[in-house]
C-alpha cells in the first residue's frame, strides 16, 4: 500500500556540496526531471507525470538522487507522492544554479 | 620526449551540453583543478602545479573531461603543458557557471 511507504528524507541545499549538485544534474533524465518541475506549479506535479525514458524503480532512484541533492522536496498525499523544486533554498545556496537548469536544453 | 606529444584536443563551450558540464565539475579533483585555475593568471599553470591527491595518468584523464567539456584550454610550449579556464567562452555558453564554481569550497 501506498501509505505505508516510508516519508521521504531530504537533505539541506546548504548541506550539499556544489559537486554532489553537479553529480545530480549530470545524468539528462535528472535534469530533464528537475526542468520539467522548474516549470510547474509547486507540488502539482505527481512522480509519474514526468516524461522521462526510464521505468518505476529507475524513477524512485533518481528522485532520491535530486533529494539528496537539496534539489527538490516529495510530500505524500494519501496514496500519492508530489514533488517540487526548492527555488528559493537552492537560489540562496547556489546562486546561479536555476539560471543554468532552467534554459531550454540545446 | 615532451615534444612528440599530439596536441591536445578541444571543444567549444558552445557545443557541450550543460549535462556534460556537470558531469566534468561532478569530480572534486576536476573540481579543484577549475577553482585553483580559475585564481590564476592564463597560461601561467603547468599541469603538475595542481595540489591534487592524483597521479600523473589520472591527471592527464582529468584534463581530458575538463578539455572535452569546454572549460579549460591547453597549449605546449616546448616541453611544458600550460593551461587557461575558458573564461569569456565558458561565460557566454553558461551565465551562471563560474559563479557557483569559483566561490569558496565549503
């Protein structure tokens, strides 16, 4: 069931190192993930709604990834799970970071 | 001899995908090696003034990545390899960039 899986755990964007971000955002279904949320209302987005090449467990790993990053932040709500980017922690940590995620990708 | 090396390889910032940029600045050898270039005068740096815990082979590899995404720039002269960061090139293919590279560690 659903509700019975663990809540989340999250890191502090001013936790992380700027390398650990790099690391993050250097795999293109990441980044693909955390563009897509840039561009979306907060927590409007549920974890399957993301149009990226990659299967259930595949996804769960990389939202772990982006958490652990301080890049996003999941809540569940009943039996779903939505997602959103931390904009304003990661701007004071990284400044710079969103000008470089949020640009269409070339 | 030095001198028969091939010279190295680049690519443009222009044509590196911000993920491959990531992706080189993921490592903190590559990482430190941009930041202690980043201080110091262009084409003043040979490649064994890093203070970096790598050897010679792993170093060559790692100016490669950071070569091969547009960030640094490597000439001979003679039997010295010297170095620059791309800084004006890097700027304009990725505003932002050296903003979050050239702070301090934390």
């Amino acid at each position: 069931m659903a509700g019975h899986r663990p809540a989340p755990q999250h890191r502090d964007p001013s936790d992380v190192p700027v390398e650990a971000v790099f690391a993050a955002l250097a795999d293109p279904v990441r980044l693909e993930i955390v563009r897509q949320l840039w561009a979306s209302e907060d927590w409007s987005r549920v974890c399957g709604s993301f149009d990226v090449p990659v299967g259930k467990a595949g996804l769960s790993h990389h939202f772990a990834v982006l958490r652990d990053a301080g890049l996003i932040e999941q809540r569940d709500e009943g039996a779903r799970r939505v997602n959103r980017v931390r904009r304003a922690e990661v701007d004071a940590a990284f400044p710079g970071l969103w000008q470089l995620v949020s640009r269409d990708a070339r």
